[in-house]
C-alpha cells in the first residue's frame, strides 16, 4: 500500500470528523475526482455520501485501503468501481482478478456486516474495449454470486438533477417515503454520479482534474 499512503493519510484524517454510516464510493483512477458532496446537495440527496477512492488501486490493494479508508466509517452502503487498473491482471489470468474481487466483497461482508454493497461496470472508451466488456461479464457474475446489486454503467445516462430533486419532492409531499428513512437504489446513485462524468470528464485523466472532498 505504500504507493497509496499519501491519500490513505489524508482519508484517514477525514475520517475521523466524517459522519457514520454513509454511502461510501471506492473506486479507482478519475472517481477520485468526482464530486460527490456537490451531487448530493444538486440533487437533494436526504442521506451522506462520501469518496474515498484511490488513484491507481488494483484489487489486489483494495482489502487493505478499504480498512484504511472506508471501513473506519461504518457505511451504510459501498459502491465498488474497481478494475481499471487491472487490465493486464484480468488479461493474464481472469480466475486470479475474480477471486481477488470476491476476497474483497467476503471482506466487506464481515467488516461490514450491514452494508449494502453495488459493484459497478468498468469502461474504457479509448482502449481495450473487448477486454473490459469480457471483465463486466465477469463483475456480474461475481456479483450474482455474492448476491451483490450489479450497476451496468457502460451506456451513458443522463445528467438531470432538477428530474431528480423534483421526484424526490412529489414522494415526500405526497407521504409516499419519508424522507428520513428511505434508503435509495445503490443503481440509482450509481447512475448520478456516472452520468456527471459522462458530461463532466469521465475520459480526462484525473491527475489534471481538480481535487474535491
């Protein structure tokens, strides 16, 4: 983990004034830069959500930085968007990334007893495009096998917060959720912060973007 240590320090410092049992996104590579704070406050979120994603992490580094940086605040739900940096991983032996992936989730599922967990698909746009759409097959699978939600984000959704906030508005007014106490779809917040990328940078590198809490 020492290629990490830097941003797990400053996770680590963050997490010790962050709230207990949020929504945690764990990714890797420009999810570090995804503004999730600015998200939920555009699209009303009633619940918090952090990011603690880490630049670079392959899976075979996600046990040990999940410990580091998630873990400590006791999340409600994670959403995993881990592979990115496994290309070469995935392409030499695939059982070896599977089984690492699963370690991960077991791991969570002990650590964390009560969250919910979302594994989320991998893109790249520019290359090796087969290759991860053969490693999306895989993350279904290994997330219907650890009973796991599976948010398929290969195809660009749509950025409309106001569509969002007004929803949410109509089922609290009209008594039909109580705002304190939905939980919302892991797919569905998955597919926010993913169709901000998708307008915003997904394909940028996240060395150049601008750093966010």
């Amino acid at each position: 983990m020492n290629g990490f240590s830097m941003e797990a320090k400053n996770y680590k410092s963050l997490n010790s004034f962050a709230k207990k049992g949020a929504c945690v996104l764990f990714g890797t590579g420009v999810d570090k830069n995804i503004p999730v704070l600015e998200i939920a406050d555009a699209c009303q979120f009633n619940f918090t959500i952090y990011n603690r994603s880490v630049s670079y992490m392959s899976i075979l580094d996600a046990v040990n930085l999940y410990d580091t940086c998630v873990l400590p605040l006791e999340p409600e739900s994670v959403l995993l968007h881990i592979g990115k940096s496994d290309a070469e991983l995935f392409r030499k032996n695939p059982g070896s990334f599977d089984k690492a992936y699963m370690a991960l989730i077991s791991h969570i599922k002990q650590c964390s007893p009560k969250a919910r967990i979302a594994v989320i698909s991998v893109n790249d746009n520019l290359n090796n495009a087969e290759l991860f759409e053969d490693m999306n097959r895989h993350l279904k699978a290994v997330s219907d096998a650890e009973r796991c939600e599976f948010c398929d984000e290969t195809k660009p959704k749509v950025w409309n917060p106001d569509a969002t906030r007004e929803v949410a508005s109509f089922l609290y007014s009209q008594g039909f959720i109580e705002p304190l106490k939905v939980r919302k779809p892991l797919r569905d917040i998955a597919n926010l912060l993913y169709a901000y990328m998708n307008v915003y940078g997904m394909d940028a590198s996240f060395d150049s973007m601008p750093q966010v809490g």
